[in-house]
C-alpha cells in the first residue's frame, strides 16, 4: 500500500480487511470482527479443503481504513456517509481493530488514516467475504 510514492504497509499471505467505522460501533463490535476474521477457515489445508484459518498459516492482515464502505446508496445517486464515524472516533477504532489482531499474535501492517492510499492485492481465489458487526455480533448477511 502507497501513499504517494512511500510504501506504508505491506504483507505476505493474508487478508486485506477493509473496515468501515459507523458512529454506533463499539469496542465489542471490533472484537467480534476480529474473532471472527482470525478464526475464519477459508485457507486451504493439505487436502485443497478451506479448512484452515488465518492463525493456522500464521498470516497477516493489512488493515485498511475505507470510511466509503459506510455509503448509503439507496436513496438518489449520490452516496450518503451520515451513517460514517466522526474522523477522530474512527481513527481511535481502526487503532482498536489494529491492536485486537495484534493482541490475537497477528502480524498486522496498516495504511495511513485520512491520507489518499493506492492498495494494490493478489486476490488468491475467489474469497471475498462482506462482515457486519452491530451490538458486538456478527450479523447474518443478506448476500
């Protein structure tokens, strides 16, 4: 990941997580997020079976600050972020999302908050998952 033309973050196998902070977002919320993301079993074991998690092939994250996932689209044709998290409460949650995989023994790499970022990743496979958390739960999807 770039800023400019200095590199600010960068991993080998892993996920990039993308994270969105909404005002109503709590510390509960980036736990449940965090849990759930380390122990997701979407890597390939010795068989080629997603049976394995991020803590079992000891991989990274790249964390992400993208406040635009925080749109709302459904109403015109111009993207609505009143549902986004005032600047400085965000930054203090994705610093919360960044220690929580920390504390998990994950190695963790970021972005810079609020700076114009260019993300460049090898997407290996076809998994891309979209994870809601509200009230510390991960929310079923609608997907």
């Amino acid at each position: 990941m770039h800023v400019g033309t200095e590199v600010v973050g960068a991993i080998g196998s892993g996920f990039v997580v993308l994270v969105a902070v909404v005002h109503t977002d709590t510390d509960e919320d980036v736990h449940a997020l965090v849990d759930k993301v380390v122990h997701l079993r979407v890597f390939n074991d010795h068989e080629g079976k997603m049976n394995r998690s991020l803590l079992d092939v000891a991989g990274s994250v790249l964390v992400v600050s993208q406040f635009t996932l925080a749109g709302e689209v459904r109403k015109g044709r111009r993207p609505s972020f009143s549902s986004a998290a005032e600047p400085a409460y965000a930054a203090r949650m994705v610093d919360e999302v960044v220690t929580a995989f920390s504390d998990r023994g994950v190695n963790v790499a970021t972005g810079r908050f609020g700076a114009m970022m260019s993300v460049q990743l090898v997407n290996d496979g076809p998994v891309t998952f979209v994870i809601d958390v509200d009230d510390g739960s991960v929310l079923a999807s609608a997907r």
